[in-house]
C-alpha cells in the first residue's frame, strides 16, 4: 500500500489500521515518500509515533521510503522509546525493515544512524522477490553491481527472519563525509 506523507496523515491513519486489521496477504509492504528512519537528515517523529506502532501492530514486513537522496536500511526495529534519551531501539516483539533509497542524480551525504545496517550515497535501484515464505531484496547501483541483499523469511507465530546476504562492496564515502569515531 501507498501512504502519502504530505499531508493529512490523521486521515490516513484510522484507514490504514483498517486495512492492516483485514489484511488477508501473507506479504505486507508499505511505501511513502518521508522516511519513519532516514538516512540522511530528515526526522520524521509525526509519522514514526503514528504509523509504526500501526507497522509493528500488524505484522508490516517492510516499508520502502524516500526523500533523503541516500540509501539507509535497518535491521527488524520495532517501537520502543528509551525515554532519557528519545532514541527508538530495535525490538525483539516487531519485525519491520526499513528501507530508503534514491535513483537521481541529486545525492546527500548520509549520517551514521545506530540503526541504519547499510548506507550509500549512490543511486541504487532495487529488485523485490516473493516466493512463497521469502521475500528476496537486492539493491543494485546504476551500473548493476550488487551492493545490499537480504532474504526475510516467514516464520509462524514470530517476526521474520532475516537474513543478511550484503556483498563484499564496500559503502562508498564522499570525501567530504568522515565516520564518526
């Protein structure tokens, strides 16, 4: 399903719990543009706190965004707050990858987010497998090189599996973008 992060998102929400509420697919995925966790600088908390309990309620099993001109991509996270700090931590009770990605020529530098597992500031694209109870991932750059892969797996009565299938491409820095230590 489509969301649109523009606007009205308190209308969207009741019809979005409807839909996940009657979901009768096996394979759940969501795209909006905004990223619930960017890759580069957008914060999107009015979304996350809205959408995500909705994601991780529901069994979502992926959620493909946009907007920040960099690829980021999670591992399985889940809504939790640590309340000093307001960092959302990864979950063990939800499943939901997040991914945001960009295929134009206009790049940002990405940031080092502790829950972003890959990140690129490159244009990828992506191909999306399904096949019964796994769902393959491949981002690819514009010349075709491999550079993110995973498989989730369905399992009955517990969030998927995944399975990290990243290549041996290293992430491309710019220059002017330093790790922090």
């Amino acid at each position: 399903m489509c969301l649109n992060t523009n606007e009205q998102i308190d209308v969207q929400t009741p019809w979005l719990e409807e839909v996940l509420k009657d979901n009768p697919n096996k394979w759940t995925v969501v795209t909006h543009h905004h990223p619930i966790y960017p890759s580069s600088c957008a914060q999107n908390p009015e979304i996350r706190d809205v959408w995500q309990p909705l994601y991780d309620k529901y069994g979502v099993d992926i959620v493909l965004q946009g907007h920040d001109h960099s690829y980021g991509r999670t591992g399985l996270m889940g809504h939790e707050h640590n309340l000093p700090t307001g960092v959302t931590v990864q979950s063990e009770k939800a499943g939901t990858l997040y991914v945001v990605s960009v295929s134009g020529p206009k790049q940002y530098g990405r940031n080092e987010f502790p829950f972003v597992r890959r990140a690129e500031d490159t244009q990828l694209y992506q191909i999306i497998t399904v096949d019964g109870d796994e769902l393959r991932y491949d981002a690819r750059t514009a010349t075709g090189a491999l550079y993110d892969a995973f498989t989730l797996r369905k399992r009955d009565g517990e969030v998927n599996e995944l399975i990290e299938r990243v290549p041996d491409t290293p992430e491309y820095r710019r220059p002017e973008i330093k790790k922090k230590p």
